[in-house]
C-alpha cells in the first residue's frame, strides 16, 4: 500500500517527545543554533554567485563552467532529501546533525585549498549531501524542541535563515572576496560552520528518532494530481530565477559595468528585500497561494524582461534588482505553501518532496543559464529566464483547481 506511512508522534510529538530537562533558554539555543545551521549552508550554497568571475578566473574557465558550482549541490540534495529521511529513521538526530555540519566544514576547507577546479566541484558535492540531509531533519525540530505554543515562533525563525543567508551571507562573503581574495571567504565560513558544529554539541539535547517518511510516502503523494501541479508550479519559477540571477553578476559586470563596490551594494540590496519579501508573502500566503504566487512570478518576468534593457544604468539595475529580490523572497515560501496544502495530512513528506524539487530545478536552473550564456549573452539569459517566468503565471492562470485557494484552518 502506497498510503502516507507518516508516524503520528513525528509530525506531532506530544510533550513526552520533547526532552525534559532543559530550561527555556536552552531550548531556544538549540533553536538558535539549527537556525545558524540553516544560515551557515544556506550562504555557503549560494556565495559562489557571488565570487563567480573571480573563481572562473583563477581556475582558467568559463561563467558557465563556473556555474557548476550551484548546479552540483542542487542535484545531490535532491537525491539525499528523500534517501537521508528514509535511511536515518533509527540515528538520533543530534548526532545527524553534527555529521551534517562536520562535512560543511570539510566542504568549505577543500574549496579554500583547492588546487584545481574539479576539487572545487567535490567539495560542492559535499554541500549538496549536507543540504538534502541537514534540511530534512532540521524541518521538524521546532515541535521537540520548545513548548507546544511556541511552536510556531521557533518555526518561523528556523526558516528565517534562508533569507538572511542572502541578506547577511553572500554579500559579506562577497565583500571578503572582493577585498581578501575569494578563498578567504571560504576560510571564514569555515570559521563560522565549526562554531555552529561546537553550539549543536553543547546545546543540543539528545534526539532520538520519533519516526520518519517513508519512500513509499513520498510516491503516494507523487500521485496526487495536487502535488503534481505544486511540482510543476516550483519547477518554472526557481528555474526561472535561479537561471537567471545565478548570473546576475556577469550581467552587472559586462551589462551595466559595476564595480566591487556597487556590485556588493546590490546584492546587500536584494537580499534585504528578499527578507522583506519572504515577511510579506507569509502574511498572505496562506489564504490566497494562487495570487500571491502569480504575483512573484509576473514580478520576476517584468524585471529580468527590462534588465536587459534598463539595466545598462547603474540606478535603474540597482531599483530592478531590490524589486526582483522583493519577489523572490516570497518564492520560497509559496512553494513550501503549496506542497503542504497539496498534502496537507503529511507535512513531512511534503517538505522533503519541495526540499527535493526546490534543489533540483536550482541546480538545472543554474546549468541552463550556464549553456545560454556561454553560447549567448548575460542579456539573452535574462530574457529566457523572463519567458519561463511568464509562462509560470500562464499555468496559474489557467489552472482549474480553486479548491487551493481556501484558506488553511488548523
């Protein structure tokens, strides 16, 4: 049977699940340090955007080569999503996460004293391991970890590392780069990924498995027509914008002629607005999905449309991209919306197929754009990204299952 093999204590662990001891302030370390876990790989998956023409460069090979690096963590974490939810139903999750964060270090060490770009690509392999596994333990934490009314607090500050790992992540990191040479950057997420190994060690209570989503869970939601549309829904807009900004800056460099300096003041730019965004889209995701989600899409159509364009012009790109990141930071969040609403008996297994998804189609995002600008321009990228864009409100548009846009009542 293909049923939803979910365990109930899992996706909702009464009070004895929790452990017992700690104060609330401990608690709300080990919230605190999954969350830092979250930001440390979040930035540490996403900061060769940014350093992207500097590590081509040093290695002898081309944006689109270079490119590489988003797409192998993307395709690893897909796979380890779902596997690492099945193989890991009797490891404590403590200890999982430790492992989880011991490989980042490892990961961030060998891209720092890469002697040669295929180095490069085995550490990021390494990071695709760690997104697959760490995300889909790290989910589910908030309810074992605090007290049942502040459940939804924890959560919300779980996920909150996502946008600040491009607020806070890649533009510091992009700004050592700039300034201390790219490895340095690596060396200080290092840095920062053993303190957060050190503060799971210390603050973390024991956690041993409640249960967990089994691969035949994972297939009975694939047959859902629901899950299916919540698929296809994620697949164009992450492959529109990850196809896209993964070269926003040979766009920046080559199209408006940037410098450092402007070109770190962007990125901070857009990832304030990503935060904003994501703040913006929860308010109303869930009682109107379909508006909020055609809206970030038409939104990221329209800017990567008039990029190529107005984005000659310092200012104008500056405006374009805090307007793109003001989108996108909703994306997220309305496809994890989506996914739970589609499924909404099995949270779990929901958030492991958008985690599974969500990574795949970055990772052919970030090696389609890499094909088109290799063989094109960083203009024509932006308007193949704008088109796929486009076509994702079209789907909304003529989708026919309104029952989505209920609100969700708990």
């Amino acid at each position: 049977m293909t049923s939803l093999n979910t365990t109930t204590a899992a996706a909702h662990p009464s009070e004895g699940d929790r452990p017992p001891g700690p104060s609330p302030s401990v608690r709300w370390l080990a919230v605190a340090a999954v969350t830092s876990g979250i930001f440390s790989i979040v930035t540490t998956e996403i900061l060769p955007i940014g350093l992207l023409d500097e590590i081509g460069s040093d290695f002898g090979v081309s944006d689109g080569t270079a490119g590489l690096m988003m797409t192998m963590p993307g395709l690893l974490a897909a796979v380890c999503a779902p596997l690492a939810t099945a193989a890991t139903a009797r490891v404590d999750r403590r200890l999982m996460l430790c492992l989880f964060m011991t490989l980042l270090l490892v990961a961030n060490l060998l891209v720092a004293a890469a002697p040669g770009y295929w180095l490069v690509l085995v550490s990021r392999v390494l990071v695709g391991v760690v997104i697959g596994g760490f995300w889909s333990i790290a989910i589910g934490l908030a309810e074992r970890l605090v007290p049942a009314e502040s459940v939804g607090r924890a959560t919300a500050v779980i996920f909150s590392a996502v946008p600040l790992g491009s607020v806070l992540g890649v533009p510091a990191g992009t700004f050592i780069g700039n300034t201390a040479g790219w490895r340095t950057a690596f060396v200080v997420m290092s840095a920062f990924t053993l303190a957060v190994l050190l503060l799971i060690v210390l603050v973390m209570p024991p956690l041993p498995p409640t249960g967990t989503t089994d691969l035949r869970a994972l297939a009975g939601l694939l047959k859902r027509d629901s899950t299916r549309f919540a698929l296809l829904l994620t697949f164009l807009v992450v492959l529109a914008h990850f196809g896209t900004y993964t070269y926003v800056i040979p766009f920046l460099h080559d199209v408006t002629g940037a410098g450092p300096h402007l070109t770190t003041a962007a990125l901070l730019a857009y990832g304030a607005a990503g935060n904003a965004g994501n703040f913006l889209g929860g308010a109303t995701i869930t009682r109107h999905p379909r508006a909020v989600f055609g809206t970030v899409a038409a939104v990221i159509a329209a800017v990567t449309l008039l990029l190529p364009v107005a984005g000659r012009h310092p200012v104008a790109a500056l405006a374009l991209l805090i307007v793109w990141g003001l989108a996108y930071g909703a994306v997220p969040l309305c496809s994890q919306t989506w996914f739970t609403k589609a499924a909404p008996a099995a949270p779990e297994a929901a958030s492991v197929l958008f985690t599974a998804s969500f990574q795949a189609t970055l990772s052919l995002g970030a090696l389609t754009g890499g094909a088109v600008l290799d063989r094109t321009s960083p203009s024509a990228v932006m308007v193949c990204g704008s088109a796929v864009a486009a076509l994702t409100v079209l789907v909304l548009r003529t989708h026919s299952a309104r029952r989505l846009d209920r609100p969700t009542h708990t």
